[in-house]
C-alpha cells in the first residue's frame, strides 16, 4: 500500500474514533427509552380519601373489593363540579425542544349548578433525570453531569374558563389551555438535552387551589 494511501486510511480511521467518541459523550449516561410521548389523561372529580382523621369509615364496600368506606362521598373541592355532560383530559406531549401542554374540561359548574368562571389550575408532579446539573451541592455550574431532581410539582398552570350556560343549552363552563413547558417556565426544557421525566399525579386544582380533579377513569 502507498504511504499515500496508508495516511489517508489512518485518518480516516481517527475520523471515525473522534466521531464515536462525540457520539458517546452525547448519549446520556443513563437508562432511557427509544421514544415516550405522548401521555394522554382523563380527568375524573377527586374525592377526600376514606379513613382519615376528617372523613372517618361508616361503611363497608362488597367483595371483593372489601375495605373501608365512607358514606357520603365527599368532593375534594367546594368551588367547582363536574357536570353530568362534562369531561376533562389532560395531555403531555414531546415536541422539538419543548413539551406540548394541553388541558380541556367541558361542563364545569359551582355547586349551585352555575357557569364556573374564575381559572382553574393545572399541576403534574414530576421526577426529572438529565445531564443538566453540576456537583457536589452547593455549586453553581458548569451544569454538565447526569442527575436525577427531587420530586416536585411542575404548575399551577392557569386554565381559564369561558361560561356556556344559557337557557337554550346545558349550564357549564369549558376551561382549556394549550401551552408549553418553556412557556410557563422558561428554560424547563433545554433544546438538545434529553431527560428522562416520570409523571406521577396530574390534577387540576379549582380557583382557591384545592384539588378538583384527578387522572382516573370513569367506569358508566
């Protein structure tokens, strides 16, 4: 082989190396899926759990779903209700450097069955594992090292409420939002890091900040 030859070889192959490498250092250095989006959630009217202090049981469920239960139930929130015509979904979904938020509740009453209007909130809980953080705490950067943050809870996002009571059609408001995570919190994503998030409780609270609604389903 020309010595020609044989540098041209050898820098091609170095090539190569130097561009594993770079690939390398870009992979995460963590356990994450080839792809997950989006999550998509029903929203159901959340109840006070049974068997606390403040709602003790007085009554007992049939097998085999026997436990403890409680009679009435009680919503959780005072301010708002789902109407008989009403649904709800939340959804969360991957887009190029940021995350598509996307809340719709149908049929939203007060208690006295009138058009809800002040805003709702919308709330996901959230464990988020990146390479976005620096160490050991306290420090202040270089933000370059993999990690996994402490839980906590991305929102309230304001949803507003448009009444659709009248004397023609069913009362209720429809709340919605469409938004993104860099929007309501700027630098919550950051273009090209990948982060591996978990989502355990997506919940919208009512206008004083008590829990309204859950993820959940309904069974008719």
């Amino acid at each position: 082989m020309k010595r020609t030859s044989k540098l041209a070889l050898v820098a091609a192959l170095g090539s190569l190396v130097a561009l594993g490498a770079v690939v390398a250092a870009l992979a995460a250095p963590y356990e994450r899926p080839a792809s997950a989006t989006p999550i998509q959630a029903s929203l159901v009217p959340a109840f006070k759990q049974c068997g606390t202090g403040g709602n003790p049981v007085n009554s007992t469920h049939a097998a085999p779903l026997s436990v403890g239960s409680c009679n009435p139930p009680k919503p959780t929130s005072s301010q708002a209700v789902t109407g008989s015509t009403g649904s709800g979904s939340a959804t969360l979904t991957v887009v190029s450097g940021d995350v598509q938020i996307n809340v719709n509740d149908t049929d939203i009453q007060t208690p006295a069955g009138a058009d809800y209007t002040p805003s709702l909130g919308a709330v996901a809980r959230i464990r988020f594992t990146d390479t976005n953080n620096c160490s050991p705490a306290p420090c202040s950067g270089p933000y370059t090292q993999p990690g996994t943050g402490t839980d906590t809870d991305f929102g309230p996002i304001s949803v507003p409420c448009a009444a659709n009571g009248s004397a023609s059609t069913p009362p209720g408001s429809t709340c919605s939002v469409a938004t993104t995570a860099n929007n309501f919190m700027p630098g919550a994503v950051v273009p090209g890091k990948e982060a591996v998030v978990q989502v355990f409780r997506i919940r919208v609270n009512d206008g004083v900040g008590t829990i309204f609604q859950q993820q959940g389903i309904f069974i008719p």
